[in-house]
C-alpha cells in the first residue's frame, strides 16, 4: 500500500469529520444538493400552478436550508481535505472542488436575498431561477470531482484489504476483517 | 451589524484554516501520543467544531431572522473563545521556551522535533485573534438588538 494515498483515507478528527471508512461529509452533502434541487423544482411549478405564493415562498426558504447545509458539509469537507497529502493531484482536485462549492454557495446566498425582494404571489422570477439553474449546473460538476475524489482516488475510504472482507462468506467476514487489521 | 459579525467571522475562520493547515502539515496529529506538541487534537477541533456550529447557527439567524438563533450562536462563541485562549496561552509559552533553547544553543536535532504549533504564522495568529474579538463584540451588539 502506497503510504500517500493511505494519508488521504484516515480522518484528521473522527468525532468531525466521522470515523475511518464512514466519513460524515457524504451525508452533509445530501442536505444542500436536496434542497436546492427541490428548490428548482419548486420555481418550476409556480409557473405551472394556479397560486403559486407557497411555492415561490418554499423555494425562498429550500435556498436557505441549502446554504446552512452547505457551510455545514464544507467545513467537514475542509476537514478531509486537510487529510490529504498536498501537492497531489487528488489535493488539486478537492481544492478545485472546494472552491466550486464555495461558488455556488455564494451564489446561492445572492440568490436567496434576491428573492427576498420578488412578490410572492406570484412565480418565480427568471433572473432568479436562472441563477438557480446555473448553480446546480456547476454543483453538479463539482459533485463530479468530490466523487472522483471518493470512487478514483479512494479518499476517506478505506484500504483494499477491509473492503474485500464485504465479499466473502458471512460466516467469514469476521475473521477476514480481524485478518485485515492485522497486517 | 449582523453582516459585519458574519464577514469577521468568516475572517477569523480563514485563519483558523491556515494554522489548522499548517498544524497538521508540521505533525500536529504525528505528535499527539510521543511528540512534543502542546495541543491537544480535542482542544483543536473542539474549538473548531464549536467554531463551524456557531457560525451555521449565524447563518440561519441572518437567513430565517429568528432571534433565539442569535443568542444560541452566541452562547457556543463562549467556549469558543475559552478554547481559543486555552490555545493561546500554550502557543505564547511553547514560543518563549523555544526562544529559550534557541539563546542556549539549540541544536538542529532540536529543531526537528519542534512542536507542530511553532510552525504558526505570528501575523495570522494575531490577526485570528483581533478577528476573534471582533466577531465576539458584534455578534453580541447583534443580539442584543434584534
């Protein structure tokens, strides 16, 4: 095992960023890609349906519970970028993936004061809604390096050994995993 | 005024960036069980993870105006702080020490096993500081009147 990417696998702080081989980012990351997609769902359906204050309203505040989710996901994000060895291409990677979460989320906080201005009873904006697309636009692309980060580079996974304890008999798992920890 | 608190807040958490950076970078971690470092992974990312609550609980406050948030963000910048003085002192008194074996005649082999901690910048720790006050003040100014 290459020590270097081994540095990437362990937590600097288990209680923050999650133990060894269950990192607490994958998770974080839910709250804000969920809001801000049913965010954009919702400013499409007000211009569908006959009143649509509650959505235009909801999406006001799915924005808001995105970016408290987001600023929550990125500083254990930060956490697991820390734990990986600089001046590598994977560090390269989660900086360029840091810094366009960081863009988006700012965006999104544009986004969400905008709207504070927009009449409610009424759809939602395009200016607005375009922002929201653009958005998630480049969340998806920097969704694409954090999974890069993860299934290429194996970062805050765990080693080759551990996972291969998954595929072995029931019966056999454990002592395929005590094996495991004791190399 | 609550915008101001979140920009100085933001400041203040750059800085922890770096030195956090820079703490585990020079061994901080490495040197938790037989290094010489003075602090502790708890004291550091207690700090931190109060630090990152507070600021998400600042960040609802200015996104949902409710304010119960405000004074709940404040109430975790105490310990905060407390955590971050912790720091500090260790941080002054592993410099003057080091500054101490530097005057004796302090060896290379010396310099190698250096706390992880002197590797801090003086400027980002002074500034981290000043920011850190500043955050406290305004946040508090902001709470009591919204």
């Amino acid at each position: 095992m290459d020590p270097r990417s081994d540095l990437g696998k362990h937590p600097v702080s288990a209680v923050l960023a999650g133990p060894y081989g269950h990192p607490f980012h994958p998770i974080l990351v839910t709250v804000p890609i969920g809001a801000w997609v049913a965010g954009l769902v919702f400013d499409v359906a007000s211009h569908v349906v006959a009143s649509p204050t509650f959505l235009t309203a909801g999406s006001t505040w799915l924005i808001g519970i995105g970016i408290a989710g987001a600023v929550a996901a990125a500083l254990v994000g930060f956490l697991d970028l820390l734990a990986i060895p600089s001046g590598t291409v994977a560090f390269r990677t989660g900086l360029v993936h840091m810094g366009l979460n960081l863009g988006v989320t700012a965006a999104y906080a544009v986004g969400f004061f905008w709207r504070r201005q927009i009449d409610l009873a009424g759809p939602v904006p395009i200016g607005p809604l375009l922002l929201s697309v653009a958005g998630l636009a480049v969340l998806g692309l920097s969704g694409s390096l954090g999974g890069r980060l993860a299934y290429r580079y194996g970062v805050r996974v765990v080693d080759e050994a551990t996972q291969a304890s998954g595929f072995t008999a029931p019966a056999d798992a454990g002592s395929a995993q005590r094996a495991s920890r004791a190399q | 005024m609550a915008v101001a608190a979140l920009v100085a807040w933001v400041v203040t958490a750059l800085g922890g960036f770096v030195m956090l950076a820079r703490w585990i970078s020079h061994g901080g971690l490495r040197q938790q069980h037989v290094g010489p470092t003075r602090f502790p992974a708890g004291l550091v990312f207690g700090h931190f993870g109060l630090a990152a609550a507070g600021l998400v609980l600042w960040i609802a406050y200015l996104l949902a105006d409710i304010d119960q948030l405000a004074w709940a963000a404040f109430v975790v910048l105490l310990p905060v702080a407390l955590l971050g003085f912790a720091m500090f002192a260790r941080w002054t008194g592993a410099r003057r020490r080091g500054a101490v074996g530097v005057a004796a005649g302090g060896t290379g082999a010396a310099a190698g096993a250096e706390p992880a901690e002197q590797a801090l910048p003086v400027p980002v720790v002074v500034a981290h500081g000043v920011f850190a006050v500043t955050t406290v003040v305004l946040v508090l100014l902001a709470a009591l009147s919204a």
